[in-house]
DNA sequence: TTATCAATTAATAATCATTACTCTTTGATA
DNA sequence: TATCAAAGAGTAATGATTATTAATTGATAA
C-alpha cells in the first residue's frame, strides 16, 4: 500500500481514532516494510525514534491496523508473528532455515483463489497461503 | 491415515522409539482426530485413561508425530496450536467464530498446488493452505 | 486560546501455551 | 533377570502477548 502521513491522517480520523507521533511512526514503519516484521522488530525500530515508547502501544497499533484491514497477521506456527502489509492475494513463501518470508504473486495463485472461492459459494472472508521453500540465500550457503 | 496399534508399534520400533501405553494412546487418538485437535484437547482426552498423565509427554508425543511425518501442526495465528492427522493436499475451512476447521479437498486445490510446485522449482517442502468461512452451525445461530 | 475529557501512552504486572528440567519409572536388550 | 538409556510425571521457567493503572495528550467547543 503507498502511504503517507496526509492518507494515514485521514483514515485515523475518518475511523474517529485520534493522531498521535507513536502511531504515525509504527503505522509509517509496518505499512512500508516488505520483511514481514515481528512485534519485537517493530519496537527496536520504533524506538530509534521514540525512546519511551512500550511495546504495548506497538501491540495496540498493530491491532489497530488489522483492524483498519491495512496489514494481516500472517498464520505460521513460530512464535513471534509476523505482519504483513501486502493485501493482494499471494504465497508467503517461508525459508524454514532463516525464516525469511517472501511475497508469492502470480496468475496461477489469483486464478486458484478465484476458482476456490466460487467453489465455496463465494463467501470467503480471508485466507492465508503459505509454502515452505529454501531461501536461495540458505540454499548458498549449503 | 489408516491406523492400528499393530502399525503404530512397526513404526516406533523401525524409529527406534521405545512403545509405550501412552504414546500408543495419544497417537491412536490424534491420528483418528477429525477435529483438528488442541494439545489441551489431546490430554484432557488421553487423562481418562491415563490418570496421571502430563500435558509434557502429550507435547513430546506430538513433536514425534511431527518427526515421523504423521500429522502436521497448522498455521494458526490463534493459540492453542491445533493439529491434524490429513497429510493430503488440502484446504483448511476455519471458522472464525467458534474456531471448527474442516479439512476440504477438490480438483481445484490439487491442481494449484501441482502447478504452483512447478512454478517454484518443485522444491516445496511443505504447505499450509487456510481459508476462513463462517460454518454452517454458526451461520444457521445468527 | 484555553479548559475539558476521553483516548492514548508508558510502565509494569498478569496470563497462558509451550518448553526445560529433574527425578523416577519402564521398555528393550543380552 | 539385570542393566541402562529412553520415557514419564511433576513442576519450574520461558516468552510472546494482553491487561491494568496512572499520567499524558489530542480533539472539541466554549
């Protein structure tokens, strides 16, 4: 999603939720990251900025974006969970070795969402689509 | 999966696990589990027989499962982690409201995975597919 | 521009699923 | 039947997340 803080500004107060530098910042951070940060990652980056900042208010923002529908929380079994602000259908690809998550796009996986969802009477309300695969960094190193 | 204890003990001892009451209980009830089972629904099932069980052997019984290929640990961002004995490829139908998980299979599913295999090298190691749906009993409560 | 007040923050405690640990028991082998 | 590593029971520890509380701060309206 291309984000800035005028658009955020605005979905804060169309959704009667009040601006606050915190929430820019977290907001700003987690809507921009294409790495699929954990809470944890968030804070230590957060926190560059705003020294006193709990990881509280980092939980309370990520729940706020679910909520607005702006990231997902991704399904994986690992402790911590990892966000994602790619709202488009796709795979995440994992790397079991590093736990890197890559975004998956392709016809292949728009058709089969399609094709499911018909199947299914056309009432989804979410999915999540992962696939385990070595990264090709992993796959390197050997 | 198709399961005796006649089978389970071939499979322990081909491992070299040792077989003992316990595992041969926990396993027998997790593999013939259609209910997506949580470790908590595990012990509190396997405690009527064994009353002095521990929620630790019931974890260390799953992590072997797990080892031998015999049931996958599914990709839920909700705890408790649940469980699922179906190693075919196949679609998770959660329900969001009161957290039943149905398994479903078609053509459909199949073949995405096959060509989104091939697409990606046909190195997947694994694959978790989750979809949330409403279930018939929730949507018939309203 | 300032007063008001509910929303938000920071800090900390609580929760709870899971894992680690320790000691006791037991299955498998010779 | 003795031996011993593996497994079990019980309990403590861990760690991510949530709840709580008191202080602070946006947003509104006088």
């Amino acid at each position: 999603m291309d984000i800035n803080d005028e658009k955020l500004i605005k979905l804060f107060h169309s959704r009667g939720f009040k601006v606050t530098p915190q929430r820019l910042g977290i907001c700003n951070y987690v809507l921009k990251s294409t790495d699929h940060p954990s809470a944890e990652k968030i804070y230590s980056n957060i926190k560059k900025k705003y020294k006193t900042i709990s990881r509280a208010t980092v939980y309370k923002t990520i729940a706020l974006l679910k909520e607005m529908g702006l990231i997902s929380e991704l399904n994986l079994n690992t402790t911590p969970s990892r966000y994602d602000p790619n709202q488009n259908i796709h795979v995440n690809i994992i790397c079991p070795k590093c736990n890197s998550i890559s975004d998956y796009e392709s016809e292949v996986v728009e058709e089969f969402f399609l094709n499911l969802k018909s199947e299914l009477d056309n009432d989804i309300l979410g999915q999540n689509l992962d696939v385990y695969k070595i990264c090709e960094t992993c796959s390197k190193k050997k």
